[in-house]
C-alpha cells in the first residue's frame, strides 16, 4: 500500500476518535507507521490530511446515497401522499443501510465530531450531504402531507434522519436492548413503518 493511502486510512481511524482538535500528526503517523515528516509532504498539515478525509467521506456518502437520490429527483413531479412516503422510504433505504453498517462507524463519528464542535469540514458535510438531502427529502415529505415546501417539512426530515442516525450514535445501548445483529426483514419493516407514520401521508 502506498504511503499516502495508509496515512488516510489511519487518519480516518484517528480522527473518528478524537476529532480534528484532539489529533495531532505524529498520531496519525505512528498508526501509520511511516514518518511524520510524510504528513507535511503529501498533505502540508494537519488540515490538510484532515480536508482529504472529510472529502473521502463525502465521496463514500455520496456513492452510496447518489442512486436513491437520482430516483427521487425523478419522482418528484409524479409522485403525492401515500406514493411520496413511499419514495422518501426509498430515499431512505441506502441510509438505513449504511447506519445499520458496522464499518460505517467511523465515518459516522468525523461527521458527528463536526456536528457537535464544528471544524474544517462542517461546511463541507453541510453543504455536500446535509443540505441536498434535507431538501429532497424534506420536498417528499411536503408532497407526501399534500402541503407546500416550507422549513416545517425540511425540520421533519431532519427528524426522520435523527431516528436513524440513533441506532449509530447510540449503538451500544442500541445491541444491548436488541442484540448485535437484529436487522432481519421484520426489523426493516418496521423501522420504514415508523419512518412512514413520520411522515404522515395523506392518501
């Protein structure tokens, strides 16, 4: 593997534990187990390295969203009450994969870190992933409920997100109640059915 490449794959590991202001470069470096003049060549500094990692993330995100999100862009003329709920759990459905992922749980954290103590890469999670999906997903739940777009649909998307991003934050309390691996078809199911009565869709 090439030096570059480990020294992203440990500041991923690295970051998602102590965040852009708790990290230093020889942190990153010793887990990479390469020289932490590396660093400063591939990537000038800190930020830098940490810049690229929040442009990975993105990237991963957007790879695993982009399908989902091209579908509802084109239902989005087509589609009211209960078939935009249905659209909105469609849009839903890769996030649902990815927070019930156990390998996504480091990029769930650098995201979570900006989140609550915003850096480097607040702008660029918020512009690149919360922004775009808040609103198509907030414009379903608004053809959904037969009302117009407003910031109280764009809020209950935010919401709905905030129900799945629980069973990544909260994990352990999450597999001490439910078991490690409890996600059979009943258990999707009724995770959409919650996410569907959300929503509230008129038929």
């Amino acid at each position: 593997m090439e030096t570059r490449e480990k020294l992203l794959r440990s500041a991923v590991r690295v970051f998602a534990r102590h965040g852009f202001e708790g990290t230093g470069i020889r942190v990153v470096s010793a887990d990479a187990g390469v020289n932490v003049a590396l660093v400063g060549y591939h990537f000038g500094n800190k930020e830098g390295i940490y810049r690229e990692v929040v442009m990975q993330v993105c990237t991963l995100v957007q790879e695993r969203l982009g399908a989902a999100m091209a579908v509802a862009r084109n239902a989005m003329g087509v589609v009211d009450g209960e078939a935009a709920a249905e659209a909105a759990c469609r849009l839903l459905d890769p996030l649902i994969d990815m927070v019930l992922e156990p390998g996504t749980t480091d990029l769930a954290r650098i995201m979570l870190h900006e989140q609550l103590d915003p850096g480097p890469g607040f702008d660029t999670f918020h512009q690149e992933l919360t922004v775009p999906f808040v609103a198509l997903l907030g414009e379903l739940v608004a053809r959904a409920r037969r009302v117009p777009p407003s910031d109280e649909q764009r809020m209950s998307a935010l919401a709905i997100m905030g129900m799945l991003l629980i069973f990544k934050s909260a994990q352990s309390s999450s597999e001490l109640m439910f078991g490690s691996d409890p996600w059979t078809g009943a258990c999707r199911q009724t995770l959409r059915s919650t996410i569907t009565s959300a929503i509230g869709a008129v038929p």
